[in-house]
C-alpha cells in the first residue's frame, strides 16, 4: 500500500488525478465513485480534458455502486452524479453509452447485480474509492464478506445518516438499499486508488492502514491488494501510528 499524505484534499485532488493521467491508456475501464471525495479529482481530469491533455473518448467509466428504487430523474440517482461530473458539456471526453452503472430501477436488483458483476469481469484497469466513515467502500457495510461480488445490500444508519446531506437532511428520503459492487469485485481491479478527507474518516484510516483484516472494517481487505494508493490529508492521518514511517517510504 502506497500512503501519500498532504495537508489539504485540493493538492490530493490533483495528484491523484495525475495519477490516473499517467496510467490512462485508451480504452480503458475506469472504476468510478460517488460521495464528495472525488469530486476534486473530477475536477481536476475535467480541467485536463480542457486542456487537452486527457480524454476518456471510447473508455468506459463503471460506478461502484447505486440506489435501489431512487427516481430515474433524481439529482442524487449515481448515474446521474456521475453524468454530471464526468459525461456533461464536455466532462472528462467520456460518452454517455461508456457510462455504467448497477440498475437500481430493475424489477429485480438481485439479477441486475449479477449481471452487473459479469459486465465487469475480470476487472476494471483502474478503481478510484472513497471511503465510508465506518470503514465501508462503495456500499459494503461492515459485516458483508470479505470475498463478495456484486449484490444487493442495506445501507446502515450511520451511512444513510451521512448521506441524508444529499436528501436535503431528511432520513425518510435516503434510499435503504442498494446494488454495490462486493468487495470482491472491487479486489479484481488491476490499481485501487482511494481518497480520504478530513478528521470524520481518521478512524476508518487507521483501520485500513494499520488494522487487522476484517469484515467489521471493510475497506481492512485492501491490505491484500498488490497496488493501492492511498491519498490522505493531515486530518485523516491525524490517528496513524506509523506516520514518519510512511512519509519516509514515499520519498522512495
Ligand atoms: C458513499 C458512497 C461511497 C463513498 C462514501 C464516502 O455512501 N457509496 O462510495 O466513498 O460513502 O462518501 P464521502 O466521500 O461523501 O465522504
């Protein structure tokens, strides 16, 4: 695991997003997540695309996860999250056909999540993550297997809580399910890039980086895979015992 801390989330945003730069080849399938922690990243692949140094023409861009039974035509629907950041008047060159996501609408979740799974099969090249408070990525809350693939799942209440911000603060309008990608289909993406922002994801961090491997704290299973960087500010990596430790390995 590869842990790059910087003050604030603004200069993270854009190394991170430089990241992907660099490691874009055409083509290629980009695994994408929601909340507000990436959103400096998507920024930052827009500004790039402005330039003309980067466009995702004929990639493909695969959500982590999405709502069960949200309105097609809700602001907060992740599909269209996503459309908005990355497709829309220009976006990051991606084409709308390119944009994937899990069918939260589908009569029967359960077989859209299988066939999400086998869409994505043997795994995108790249997968961005944010990271829950309670240690949770894309919607894997603790207690789901370690190993899971795709799947419908219900949503706690801490994180139904930290998300009612984007129902305009009312729980009763924050969906109860969703269709996530398991853990185990998150694993089989050749690179894991994750971002975590502020002192609300410190504990979550520390579980993740210095943890034992637990389905209590899901995101613990990325200490299994082979190429993960990890981009934290100050805040997040306020609780982390190893700290000098780990800015002396970046210099390598
Ligand atoms: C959401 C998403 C996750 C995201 C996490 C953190 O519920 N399903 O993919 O990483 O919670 O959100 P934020 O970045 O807003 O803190």
């Amino acid at each position: 695991m590869r842990i790059i801390i910087r003050e604030n989330a603004e200069e993270l945003s854009k190394i991170a997003a430089q990241q992907i730069i660099d490691g874009y080849t055409p083509g290629m399938r980009l695994g994408v997540a929601t909340g507000s922690t990436p959103l400096g990243l998507y920024k930052a692949l827009r500004e790039a695309h402005a330039a003309g140094d980067f466009s995702m023409a004929g990639s493909s861009a695969w959500a982590l996860d999405e709502y069960v039974g949200i309105p097609a035509d809700h602001p907060e629907r992740y599909f269209n999250v996503l459309h908005t950041e990355l497709v829309k008047d220009g976006g990051v060159g991606l084409f709308e056909a390119d944009l994937h996501t899990p069918d939260g609408g589908a009569e029967d979740p359960k077989v859209a999540a299988k066939e999400y799974d086998a869409a994505i099969a043997p795994g995108v090249d790249i997968q961005i993550l944010g990271l829950g408070r309670n240690g949770h990525i894309g919607f894997n809350e603790p207690g789901g297997g370690l190993a899971s693939r795709t799947h419908v799942d219900v949503l706690t209440a801490s994180t139904r809580e930290a998300n009612a911000r984007f129902f305009d603060n009312d729980m009763d309008r924050v969906p109860t399910f969703c269709v996530t990608q398991g853990l185990g289909t998150i694993m089989s993406a050749k690179k894991i890039v994750l971002l975590a922002f502020g002192t609300d994801k410190a504990e979550a961090v520390e579980q993740l980086i210095e943890g034992a491997v637990s389905q209590l704290w899901p995101a613990t299973v990325l200490q299994h895979h082979v190429d993960v960087t990890v981009y934290i500010d100050e805040a997040a990596a306020s609780r982390l015992e190893l700290l000098d430790y780990y800015r002396t390995l970046e210099q390598l």
